[in-house]
C-alpha cells in the first residue's frame, strides 16, 4: 500500500526498481511532514493534538505518525524501564500510555539514540495504533493506519470479455466488469451481480477490513472455498465496486478476452484487522465524522 507496503517503490517487495547506476540500500525510511492536523483519543480523553506530525514509511510496514513530545498530554506517558534497537533508528524506549484510569503499557515509544539522518523525528513520540481508542485528523476517524498520501484507488469500466469457471461450470460472463487499481496491488476485476450465477455463491462467516475500502465479505465459490469476495457497502472512495464481485485467479479460472488470468504478485494480500473499539457496523460506515 502506498510508498512502503505491499510491492510499493519501499517495500521488500516492490516490482518496480529505480533507474539508478549504484546499488540502493537494502531498506530506505522516508520521513516528511504529514500537514494535518491529528489527535489520538484514549480513555475516552484526547491525548495528543498536533499540526506538526511526521509520518514515517518504513519497508512492510503502515505508515506510523510521530508527534512532538510538547503536543502530547502532561502525564499521559510513564516511561517504562524496557528498551529495544530498531534496526535502522537505534535504541527506543517505551511509555505505558495513561487517561482517565485506563492504561496502555507499551502504547507509545520514542526512538532516543537517533542517527543524524534521522532527525526529523527527534523529541517525538508514536502511539501504538490499535493500543488507542481512536485516531482523528480533524473532526474524523481514520482507520486502519495513518493515512498514506501515496495511496489511491484508480476504477475503470471496460467492454473486455471477463468469464469465471469452476471445472465445466460457468459461474460469471461479463462484458462489463470494472477493474480497480491499487497502489501496490495487481489488478482485480469485480463482476455485476446480475452477470453471476448467484446460487453458485455460498457467503461465508467472517469479514476483513481495508483501510481504504472497507469490510470485505467472502463467498464460497461453485465449492471452492473463500474463491470471491465482495465489499458490500464498499466506502464512497469506491463506490463503483460496491456489491460487485472479485474473484480470487489462484482458487477458480478466471478468463479475461480468453487468455487465463494468473496470480500475480501483489494479489496475496495480508488481511488487516478492525481498530480497536470499532464495530462492524462502524466499520461498514461510509462517513467516520457522523
């Protein structure tokens, strides 16, 4: 997702590679300015309030915000004697994270022997994101991870002849699906449901949750397992795919203008779990301010 997860430009894993002569470091941090406002909730208290975050994009990771020490609570951090290495920023230490009687331990840690190339995140703190109640930028929940400016969502309509088989079985034939367009993603195509034999899909128990789409739910395909998906009340950022379904190349055979699709990378994808304190019917929401 964005500069760092998945097969982005960041990641241990991208598919891309820059145009350089000398070899690049084995991993690259990138820092900059956030330019928003964001709070951190906790204990039913705001903890943290600032214009001046930077977020950090770290290889394999989600973004993370670092915040000024100044603009944290008085007394909503109590150091603990616990102290790890990062890899690439140096020692760090830890804070258990306190408001209104509740208490996180390890919730927050500041790295405390930085490089000098790491300076911008001097004198800064970051929260441990599903350790917190909520995060905000300005008066809305972002869920997930800190959002990543590099990320998008791209949606586009085609005529292309899309067919789904199980075996003999057609279970899709469409000339209208769309495809979406992932930031570090291959790309998947979703399938109107009046294109799809509806009984050969069996809903199945359990959703997962994308920061950026929403709660997505699975179908058993012709027999084949967990073989589709569909974001049933997919977010307003992607709402063309709303209730439309996407079907997984490596479980059932997918054809696009009759050449077989194949897994690619970028289409294992690691599920992300529901913040803390958000339920499903929240994180089905198409609005986090309301």
């Amino acid at each position: 997702m964005g500069l760092s997860w998945q097969q982005g430009p960041l990641a241990t894993r991208g598919v891309g590679r820059f145009l350089v002569p000398d070899p690049l470091p084995e991993r690259l941090l990138f820092a900059e300015p956030l330019r928003r406002r964001m709070r951190v909730r906790f204990g039913g208290e705001w903890i943290a309030d600032s214009e001046d975050v930077v977020l950090l994009h770290e290889p394999g990771r989600y973004p993370v915000a670092y915040f000024p020490i100044d603009d944290v609570t008085p007394g909503a951090l109590r150091p603990l004697p616990a102290v790890t290495t990062h890899r690439d920023l140096g020692e760090t230490s830890w804070f258990t994270v306190n408001a209104a009687g509740q208490s996180a331990p390890r919730g927050a840690w500041q790295h405390i022997d930085l490089p000098g190339h790491a300076a911008e995140l001097a004198d800064r703190v970051a929260f441990a994101w599903r350790a917190m109640d909520a995060f905000y930028e300005e008066d809305e929940r972002i869920v997930g991870h800190a959002a990543d400016a590099y990320h998008r969502n791209d949606i586009r309509g085609t005529s292309r002849h899309l067919v789904v088989r199980v075996g003999d079985q057609v279970v899709a034939d469409s000339h209208a699906p769309l495809v979406l367009y992932e930031s570090g993603f291959a790309p998947r195509w979703y399938v109107p449901r009046a294109d799809i034999d509806e009984p050969a899909l069996t809903a199945m128990e359990g959703q997962t949750f994308c920061p950026y789409k929403g709660l997505a739910s699975y179908y058993d395909v012709a027999g084949v397992k967990r073989g589709a998906w569909s974001y049933r009340e997919a977010w307003p950022e992607v709402g063309r795919v709303r209730d439309l379904v996407s079907f997984e190349p490596d479980k059932v055979t997918v054809l696009l203008d009759g050449t077989v699709l194949e897994l690619e990378p970028g289409q294992q994808v690691s599920p992300h779990g529901v913040d803390r304190g958000l339920d499903v019917d929240e994180g089905a929401g198409a609005a986090w301010g309301s």
